[in-house]
C-alpha cells in the first residue's frame, strides 16, 4: 500500500555512549593659472608660478545646492519619499501624473531608484485602495523612465511584470514577455522572483502549456524553482490531468524541499484523490527493472513512473521512532543522491584536493583507494580522537578511537573502516609502544591511511566517503571555507545522508 504525505528526511547519528590640494583649501581668490604639480622620488611638489588677484568682499565660492534645496522637480521628488514611506500607491502616481501634465512637453527628471519606487508601490498596492487599475499606471511609468533615458535594472521589469501579471483585465503574456526578453533588451539577468508572479498567473487561469514554457526559460537562464515555484507547476498540471508532468514536479520537489508546506501538501493531496491519479500508471511491470533503478536513483524512488493503477489511499500519518509510517507500517527508505550524481559530486572535490594539494600527494591516494575499494566507513580520525576532550587530563584519546572502531565493526560484520590520519599525528602517538601496538593492528588489518605531512586531511577522508558511497564518521559540521567550495547542489543532502556522529 503507497501513501502520498510530506515527511522530513530522517537524520542518522552514531551514538556511542572637492578633494584639497595637499590637505589645504583655497582661499578666496580667482586663480589665473592653476598650479602644475610634478612628483620626484623624494615625494617634493614643484609648482609653476601663479599670479593671484584677491576677489572683491562681496564675492561667495560657488557651493552645491544643499540637499532638499529647490530644483526641477524637488517637491516630486521628496511626495515619491514620502508616499514609499507610508505606501500610498494612489497619491504617489497622483503626484507623478500632475508633475507630467503641468509639462506635456517635459519629462519628470527622476532617479532610476524613484521610477523603481513608483513600480514597486503599485505591484505592493491593495487593488481596492486605488483608483484605476495600476497596470495602466505601471506602464505610464515605465514609458517615461524609457523617455527620461533612466537606466531599467532587474527589479524594474520584475515589479512591471508583477503588477501585469497581477491585473485580472490583462494576460499574464505580457508580463512573461517583459521577463523573458529583459536579456536582450536591456542585458539584465532574470531571478527566480521575476518568474513567480507570471507562473501564478498562468496558474489562476489553468494555463498548463504557458507555464511549462516559463519553467523551461527558468532552466535555460540557470534559474531554479524553490518550493513555491513547484507547487504552481505540480498544481496547474494536476488539474489538467497531466499525469506524466505531474510525476515530473513531484520528484522535482522531492529534490528541491526537506518538508513541504501546509499550501504545497494539500496541492500533492488533491492530486492523488483525483480520478486521473487512478487511472495513471502501467498495470503490469518488471520487478527486477524497478529494484536495479531503485539502486541507480540512491533509494527510494525508481522514476520510471506511475506503476499501478487504482484509487490511492491518502492519509497523514506520524513516522514512527524506527523510521516506520505509521499508515502502511513499512519503514521509510534513506534517499541519497543518485550515482551519476554521486560521481560528480566525487570528481568535484577531487579536482578542488588536486588544486590546493600537492598534486602527487593525492593522486597517489586516489590511486591507493581505487585499488581497495572494500570499506563501508570512512573515521575522520583525529576528530573522533579529540572529541570532547577538552579538559586537563584531555587529549587524543587513541582509546576513543578504537571504541568507534570497534562499534563499526560489529555493525559490519567484522569488516574494518578506514581511518584516516595525518602523519604527524601517527608519528608522534608511534613514540608510546602501547599506542604502537595499536596502530600496527590497524595497518595490518588495512584500517588506516596517512595522509603526507603539508597535506589536509578534510579532503581525504571526504573524498574517500563520496567515492565509495558510504558513511563517514565524524562530528566536524563541514562549515568552514572547504566546504563552502562545494555549493549548495550535492553537499546538503549528502551530508544528511552520509554523515555519523559520535555523542555520549
């Protein structure tokens, strides 16, 4: 029995136990030739000779006007400050009009910032508060900042195109063209908020085929949908009976969201209780096909669509603690990143190592890993050694380590992690022959690698967890500015996955 519900992805732990000239101002005199300046390499100045003719008493140096001072359209200018303080809409846009209409021939000389602030009041404003529709407005602006030569940015033609999108009276068309042609026109970029407002249009008028297309112009601008992207799109094909889109959305937020919304749960809801969620799916398949892609996909999903056909049962349930749903009773899998992703994710960090390692260093241990590939755990040992020993008597406790070692191997049937080590730690606890015994036991049974002295050992205990797929014992969170190198695509979810922790 299948059961459609949001559910957070359950952790693992291992648990065990005007600049001046020389710093001087003018004084006020009318210079008749300026001063020509010449630097040596002793830092002297020479100046040319300079005939100096005293002003008369009445006579003032020319000042910038002050700010707030009058000017061509100060007042405009300062009723835009105000209204965007207060959010008036309506007497900002009056205020503009009457600027325009005193004029016809002129253009209100406003910032670039001011016409922002005038398209961002109308796409925020309450439809009920103003008085005609602000799409007609928005483009008023919009014309005549085009007039006035003041430079769009991506919030110009995002708000634009939000106050379109949002005027029930026009087609969410227009605000799709002003965002997918923002590149050429203007060599502005689009983000992922200049696409929200139009995909919600296409979605309140059910329009499945615009909103695909706005989807395929977000991949194609290197632009990722977040969770309430995904919603719109699984929402607007689920009710045009699009199974196969739907399929599509719903592994796309599986990827993309940990744990879904309220709004997002019920989109998912209304879709498997519908009468073409039942009749989707092939009736009969191959079990064998299904169990390889499983594997292929990291667990938990084969993506080779709906399978069976039937109403579903859609209920919300607990997870239980043994990871169990509490609906079907069967335990929840573990998904991880699937291999093609596993694989990318593995030649990333190898190429980050090689950059900032000795290159023969770690082409020497990929080499070396390649060759014993048989570990189902990776011990970041120096952390696990030094955990919470920070007390007098505190410090690597190689006894610490052996204790997660041995705890691995019970779980493993016997079988060894590899430990990893930098050398300079191996040489010094090498001086205590109990701790020689120790390390000789693991050398012999294939447990340890040392990483060469100027190396960092970050990067080969998490090369060899991702190339191998298997768990990584450590309590370093992965913060610090490695890390942050890997980007937020394959780590996260890897790390959620992968990563063991020692607490007592």
């Amino acid at each position: 029995m299948w059961h459609a519900m949001p559910v957070s992805t359950p952790s693992h732990h291992l648990h065990h136990g005007p600049k001046q000239l020389m710093g001087r101002s003018f004084p006020p005199f009318i210079l008749r030739a300026l001063p020509q300046l010449s630097h040596c390499r002793r830092r002297c100045y020479a100046y040319a000779t300079v005939t100096v003719i005293p002003m008369a008493s009445t006579a003032t140096t020319r000042r910038r006007p002050r700010r707030g001072s009058k000017g061509p359209n100060a007042d405009l200018s300062r009723t835009l400050t105000d209204c965007t303080r207060r959010g008036d809409a309506a007497a900002a846009m009056a205020a503009f009009d009457a600027a325009v209409d005193a004029d016809a021939d002129a253009v209100p000389r406003l910032s670039a910032h001011q016409y922002n602030q005038l398209l961002h009041l109308l796409a925020a404003t309450d439809r009920s508060s103003f008085p005609s529709p602000p799409a007609a407005a928005a483009r008023r602006v919009f014309a005549h900042m085009l007039q006035a030569a003041a430079p769009p940015s991506e919030a110009t033609i995002t708000s634009l195109a939000r106050v379109i999108a949002a005027d029930p009276a026009s087609a969410a068309d227009e605000a799709f063209e002003l965002v997918a042609t923002m590149k050429d026109k203007y060599g502005l970029s689009p983000r992922l908020r200049s696409y929200g407002p139009v995909l919600a249009a296409f979605r309140r008028a059910g329009e499945a085929a615009k909103a695909y297309a706005v989807e395929a112009h977000m991949t194609a601008s290197g632009v990722s949908p977040e969770e309430p992207e995904l919603a719109a799109l699984l929402d607007v094909s689920s009710r045009a009976g699009d199974a196969d889109k739907v399929y599509e959305y719903m592994h796309k937020l599986r990827q993309a969201v940990h744990c879904v919304s309220e709004e997002t749960a019920g989109v998912v809801e209304a879709w498997f209780r519908s009468d073409e969620a039942a009749t989707a799916g092939k009736p009969q398949w191959d079990a064998a096909q299904v169990k390889d892609a499983i594997v292929a996909n990291g667990g938990g999903c084969h993506r080779l669509g709906w399978l069976g056909t039937g109403p579903w049962t859609v209920q919300r349930v607990r997870v239980g603690d043994a990871d169990q749903c509490g609906g079907c009773r069967f335990h929840l899998a573990c998904i991880d990143i699937d291999m093609e992703e596993t694989q990318r994710f593995a030649d990333s960090v190898a190429g980050l190592a090689l950059e900032r390692e000795t290159k023969t260093n770690f082409s020497r241990f990929q080499e070396w890993l390649e060759a014993n590939k048989d570990y189902q755990a990776i011990v970041d040992g120096a952390n696990i050694a030094l955990y919470q020993q920070n007390f007098a008597e505190g410090g690597f406790s190689l006894t610490q380590l052996d204790g997660v070692i041995t705890e691995l191997r019970d779980r493993y049937h016997g079988k060894w992690p590899l430990v990893i080590l930098h050398n300079k730690r191996i040489s010094k606890l090498m001086e205590n022959s109990s701790n020689r015994h120790l390390i000789e036991t693991w050398r012999t049974n294939g447990a340890l690698y040392t990483s060469p002295s100027g190396s960092n050992d970050d990067w080969y205990w998490l090369y060899a967890a991702i190339k191998l797929n298997c768990l990584l014992v450590t309590n370093d969170e992965m913060r610090d500015h490695i890390f942050e190198l890997l980007g937020p695509s394959f780590f996260p979810k890897w790390k959620q996955r992968h990563r063991l922790q020692l607490r007592r």
